[in-house]
C-alpha cells in the first residue's frame, strides 16, 4: 500500500516537472534583451561661404609718412679740441652764420692777435712810405702789407674752425649732447639744420608694400589734420640720387618724397599724415578674398559649393590688391565659394 501511494508521488511529481518544461518556465532568471543605441543622424557641416561678385580692385601704396624738410645740413668740425661754449640746442631757429659750438683756442689765440699787429704794422710802414714818397720803399711796403693780410686770412680761418657756425637759416632738428671740457671728434656729425621753409612729405617702405612700383609724377591724396590735400612724387626709388655716403643711400632706397601741391600750406617737422598713391585700378571684375585661392605646386583654385557638393575649380587670377583678387578665368557672378 505504502509503496503505491510513493509510486503515484513520485509520477505527480515528475508530471508536474515536464509540464513546466513544456511551458518554457524555468527556476533561472530570464536573460533581459539588450537595448539597442539611439539613431544618431550626422550633423550637417556649416561652410563659411562667399558670394562672387563683381567690383574693382586696386593696388596702391598706402601708409602714413612724416613730413621733414629736403633742405637738410649736417655740420661737423674739422679738427679736434675741447668745447669752450655751447651756444644752441635742439628745437632752436638760427640764421645762417650764428655760432652753435666753440672750441678752445689756446696758442691760436696768441698767433691771431700777432697776425693782427703785423697787419696793422705793415699798413702803417705803407702809409709812411707813400708820404715820404720814397718810389723804391713804397713797392716793398705794397708786399709787406699783402704778405701780412694773407696770415692774417689764414689765422682767421683757423679761429673760425674752432667755431661751428650754421650753414643755413633753419631750426636744429637734431644735436649732438655736448658741454663744456668735452673733446669732439672731427668729421662727426654735431648739429643737423633743417630748412622749415622747404617741406616735403617723406613715406618711408616697410618692405611688404609696392613702394618700388612709385615713379616721379605720380599723384598722390594726402589727409592731414583732417584736411584732403595733393601731392605730386618728387622722388621715387628709381631717381633716388646717389650721395657716395651710404647711411643716406640706404634711406633713399626705401623712401619716396611728396611735395604738396599747395605751396601755402606749411606743415610742421616731423607732423604725420596719411599717403595713399595709386599704382593700378580695375573695375566691375570678377573679385574675391586672396584666402579664398589655394595655390599648389602651380595649380590655384577655389573650392565651390554645388548644392551638397564640393568642387575644386581651377582659376587664373589677376590684379591683385592686399585683401582681394581679380578672377579672371574659372569662375562666374552667384557662385558660392568657401572662404578657407
């Protein structure tokens, strides 16, 4: 009896165990699906476009030059000594002949005064000869006298070399600092004078510009102190003179001069105003910003959109200016181009 009953737990058991197996239940846990990742669509790329179009391209000079005068001197001792007197300074009006620096004399001072004696002797011994009307004496006195104003002349010379004194009427733009017991050196530029009367606009290159394309005659629009004004180009790098002194030539080579067309108007030394000299201009071409171009082992060309699409297009520039670029093959008015 008792081995019936466990015959018939053992079969509800395993009954119960097969049901669950058909059913797909199980004592496991069930497996989570996994999550698929979000739909991400890419983000469409923002160009920084520019529009062709037509306009006008220009190449010029353009900058800001200082006026300074064309009638310049440099004055310098010829021998050496020590200054004894300094008679000027910078910023000073002078007029041709006044004294600026003086030197020591010491024994020259002496042969001056003896040269003056000998002078005065030899006019007197003349002057007695010609009354006594001695006829052999008076040809000899004649001499004396020349021979006397000749050392005269020459003394004189020396005693003016130990005094600088201005070569022209001017203002001293520039000095060299000196006081008294101080030895100059000869040959050595001490005072610079300048002609205030004589004013021209000078533009000196910065070597990045077209400065070297300027010519004499050129026209040139000047704005100074907020005034429009008009020069003409008196000097260029092409007719720059040569000075045989290589500070200045070196100036000369990289400096054009402008001489207003007014002759009323006297700016001050060393004021600025803007200069701005026409060199080429066209008008109503096709033009675009110089960073547009690429340029690549001989090939140039623009990248333009079409649509979604990108398209290298191969161009032949022309005039060119500082910021912008004639096109004169290759591309045409609406198109978008992207700026690089």
């Amino acid at each position: 009896m008792r081995n019936r009953i466990s015959w018939e737990r053992a079969g509800l058991t395993g009954l119960a165990c097969l049901t669950l197996a058909l059913s797909g239940c199980t004592l496991w846990p069930k497996e989570e699906s996994v999550l698929k990742p979000p739909l991400v669509l890419p983000q469409k790329e923002i160009y920084n476009l520019h529009e062709v179009k037509r306009g006008t391209v220009t190449r010029q000079v353009k900058g800001t030059g200082v006026f300074q005068s064309s009638d310049v001197v440099s004055q310098h001792f010829y021998s050496t000594g020590k200054v004894t007197g300094v008679r000027a300074k910078p910023g000073d009006r002078v007029r041709q002949g006044d004294p600026l620096i003086e030197l020591e004399i010491g024994l020259g001072d002496i042969a001056v005064k003896e040269r003056v004696r000998d002078l005065a002797k030899a006019k007197r011994n003349l002057n007695l000869a010609k009354e006594s009307r001695d006829e052999e004496l008076i040809p000899i006195r004649i001499l004396e006298v020349d021979i006397a104003e000749r050392l005269w002349n020459d003394a004189q010379s020396q005693l003016e070399g130990k005094t600088m004194r201005a070569q022209i009427d001017g203002i001293i733009v520039a000095m060299e600092e000196v006081k008294i017991g101080d030895t100059v050196e000869p040959a050595k530029p001490y005072v610079t004078i300048a002609d205030p009367q004589r004013i021209e606009l000078t533009y000196t290159s910065s070597g990045s510009d077209n400065v070297q394309e300027v010519r004499a005659g050129m026209r040139a629009d000047i704005v100074y102190r907020d005034r429009q004004l008009q020069g003409t180009v008196v000097q260029s790098l092409a007719n720059a003179p040569s000075t045989g002194q290589k500070p200045q030539n070196a100036g000369y080579a990289k400096t054009i001069y402008v001489r207003l067309d007014d002759a009323g108007i006297r700016p001050e030394l060393n004021d600025s105003a803007e200069i701005q000299i026409m060199l080429q201009k066209k008008e109503n071409v096709v033009v675009i910003p110089r960073f547009a171009l690429t340029s690549v082992l001989g090939r140039t060309y623009v990248k333009v959109l079409e649509g979604e699409r990108i398209r290298e297009a191969d161009v032949e520039t022309g005039l060119e200016s500082a910021t912008e670029v004639e096109i004169v093959k290759g591309l045409e008015e609406g198109q978008q181009i992207i700026i690089q």
